[in-house]
C-alpha cells in the first residue's frame, strides 16, 4: 500500500474528525452510569473500542481525509462514459456503474443525452467532460 499520503497532517485531520463522536460516547456512558449501575472497566473498554475501531479503519480511508490525494482525478481522467440528461453546460453523466455530476469543459458545444462524454479532468465532484469523438 502506498503510505506516502500518511503525512501527520491527513492523520491530525482524520483523528480531529474521529474525536467528536468518541467524546460524545464517552460522555453519554458516563453519564449513564449515574442512572444504570455499569462498571468503570465497561465505560473504558467501550472507548478503547472505539478509539481501536478507528485505528484500524485508518488504512482504507485515508485518501478521503487528504485534500492534496489525486488519486480520484488520476482514475477518473481519460475515462468514458455516457450523458444521461443534457449538459449545457452542467449535468449529469453514467462513468460504469456510477452517477456524476459533469460540467461541459472550455466552453465546448453543448452534450446531449445519450451522447459519449470523455473526462479530462476534475473540479472537487465535478467531472469535467467533453464530446468524446472515438468510437
């Protein structure tokens, strides 16, 4: 796996992101021990769940808690696909199994539905396409 993207800031963002919710676990246990006789060891081995759940989850997400990652424009560019409605200059197109949102790049004619669209690039979620010429 490439581990270049494991800079301490992708693991400063996704552990920023992470805490809220085991907080907010850790609170509501606590507080229910005031109510319910649970004992300390259970409060703790829940949180320490949590907190080991989203260690090992770390591996498999965290190209979506890095900003800089191309991974989704270096897939994505150059693929084929389908206009499922018009573009003029904005809709949506089929890439496989998938629904994107798609802009008609540089101005370029408008696409129609059912035309064949090519990625040449990516604006956050926002294929940019244009007419695809190749059969």
């Amino acid at each position: 796996m490439e581990r270049k993207g494991w800079s301490a800031k992708v693991m400063l963002r996704y552990a920023l992101l992470q805490i809220p919710f085991t907080a907010l676990v850790s609170v509501v246990l606590i507080l229910l021990r005031k109510w319910v006789d649970l004992p300390i060891w259970f409060v703790c081995a829940l949180v320490a769940l949590l907190v080991i759940k989203d260690i090992a989850l770390y591996p498999l997400v965290w190209r979506a808690y890095d900003p800089d990652s191309s991974a989704l424009t270096d897939q994505m560019e150059g693929a084929r696909g389908i206009a499922i409605e018009d573009l003029h200059p904005t809709g949506y197109v089929e890439i496989g199994a998938e629904r994107w949102q798609a802009e008609v790049t540089g101005g370029g004619p408008s696409i129609r539905r059912g035309q064949r669209v090519r990625v040449r690039g990516i604006r956050g979620l926002t294929l940019l396409v244009q007419l695809d010429t190749e059969n």
